[in-house]
C-alpha cells in the first residue's frame, strides 16, 4: 500500500495496525496536507456486517468536532480500499510514552488525563461512550495537544441497533469496566473507569490488575481494590490514591458520576500540589 494513491490520496507510511485495519500517513495532493487513512483489511471487505461497522465508525467519529478528539474528514470506497480519513497527529500516543520511560510524571500525568476528561465529557454530553479509552487510543501532539483517537467501537446511547460486537464483550481486557464485564448497558462511568485504570498505568508502569488469565482479570475488575499508589511511589501522595478510586467506583467518600466531576477533582489536586 506504501507508495500507492488513492483518490487524491499518496500513502507515505504505516502509522499501525489492528483488528479492524490499518492506519496510514497519507499526503492530500488537493489540499496540500498530510492526513491519516484508515483503511480495512481486504479479508474482511466482503463481510458486509464488518462494512456496517466500519461505516458506523467514520459516522460516529464524524460527529464529533472538538479539539481533544482527532477528526475525522471523509469516507472513501474504491475498488483498491475502504477507509476513512482522518486528522494526522504528529506525536506519541501515551502508550508509546510508558513503552520508552516507563512511568509519567504526576503532574504531566494529570494534565494528559484532564484534556482526555475534556474531550470524554464532550462525546458524553452527545451522548456517546467509547468504550475503549487506554494509552493507545490517547495521542498527544507535538504542541502537547492531547487528543483522543479510535471511536471505532464507541456507542450511541441513543443507537438501537448493536453493531459493535465483536464477541461478547466490548473493549480491551486491562482497562474494561464491570458493567462491560457483566455485559451490562455502558454509561459515561465505564469511560471514567477505563481512565482511572489509565492513570494508574501512567504513574505506575503497570496496570492495576496484570494476572495470567483472562479470568482473574474479570475478577479483580468486579472485586478488588488495586494497591495504593502512595504505598509504591514516595512521589506519588494519598490524595491520588482516593482519586483513582473514585473514578474506579470503589471510594468510600465519593464515586465519579461524569466526567466533569473527574476533571473537577483534577484540577483541584493539581492546585493543590
């Protein structure tokens, strides 16, 4: 695909790859601009409810116009791809950044997850969950713009139709919420989960809840309480122990209801350190 053109589109480079397809750096020859393509995997072109789905991705992602959520341009289909275009972001993904230093700064870390409470509480407030929020899916620019990308399995509390599945459950094991384990409704306090398991990754290097099996990762999400971060880190303090569990629904003084309220207590922490 490298080196090939689509529609008025050059294809530079492979940005990554996943279950759905692959993402490329791309050059709009018309507007002069590098872009981001989306673009699915040719197996899967003829399933034509994994086109729906696709199609509902770009829909719902188009919906959204916010400086924290990467924007989506258009929808391509020709004989050679089917895709989406989409902003490109010149930066690393929180996921890179924990691969290259291991664990974030608290401050830093505070801040990257309040612009994402930004941008979450926009979708929310259109009523949309994503479902899926973890360090990959979080890229900040080179301006330090942090922006929230792959929407691709978020759902629309109003959507009647489920084409989101993709087996049983929806999102990924590490940072997925109880409602999503049982396999109940999401609601704006399954994406304030997956970012408290976020932030804890970001400050620690680890995930709360890192077992071998599929199976007693379901069970510490709907049963344990994670190790306090102020008992690992000398620089992390107490108050962002009782912050991660409020946004993980398992404080005894206060659990996040939305995202603004997440945002709130972060910003109060921060001024407070």
């Amino acid at each position: 695909m490298i080196g090939k053109r689509i529609l008025n589109y050059q294809i530079i480079s492979l940005l990554g790859e996943g279950g759905m397809g692959s993402v490329y750096k791309a050059y709009d020859l018309q507007l002069e601009r590098y872009v981001a393509i989306k673009i699915i995997n040719p197996k899967l072109i003829k399933d034509p409810i994994f086109i729906e789905r696709f199609r509902f991705e770009a829909k719902n992602q188009a919906k959204l116009n916010h400086p924290n959520i990467v924007t989506v341009y258009g929808f391509i289909e020709t004989k050679d791809a089917t895709g989406f275009v989409m902003e490109y972001v010149d930066g690393n993904t929180v996921g890179q950044m924990l691969q290259s230093y291991g664990r974030l700064d608290l401050i830093y870390s505070l801040r990257v997850i309040q612009q994402v409470l930004l941008a979450i509480d926009y979708a929310h407030s259109l009523g949309f969950i994503h479902r899926d929020l973890k360090p990959s899916n979080i890229i900040i620019d080179k301006n330090g713009i942090v922006k929230v990308m792959d929407f691709g399995i978020s759902k629309s509390l109003n959507e009647n139709q489920n084409i989101t599945r993709f087996g049983s459950n929806i999102g990924t094991i590490y940072y997925m919420s109880p409602e999503q384990i049982k396999g109940l409704a999401t609601t704006p306090q399954t994406d304030i989960y997956s970012l408290g398991i976020t932030l804890y990754e970001m400050l620690s290097g680890n995930v709360p809840f890192n077992f071998k099996s599929d199976y007693e990762i379901y069970d510490a999400h709907l049963k344990m309480i994670p190790p306090k971060l102020s008992g690992l880190f000398q620089d992390i303090p107490k108050e962002v122990d009782e912050l991660i569990l409020s946004a993980l629904n398992k404080s005894d003084k206060i659990n996040f209801q939305t995202a603004a309220e997440f945002r709130n207590a972060i910003e109060h922490l921060i001024f407070n350190l």
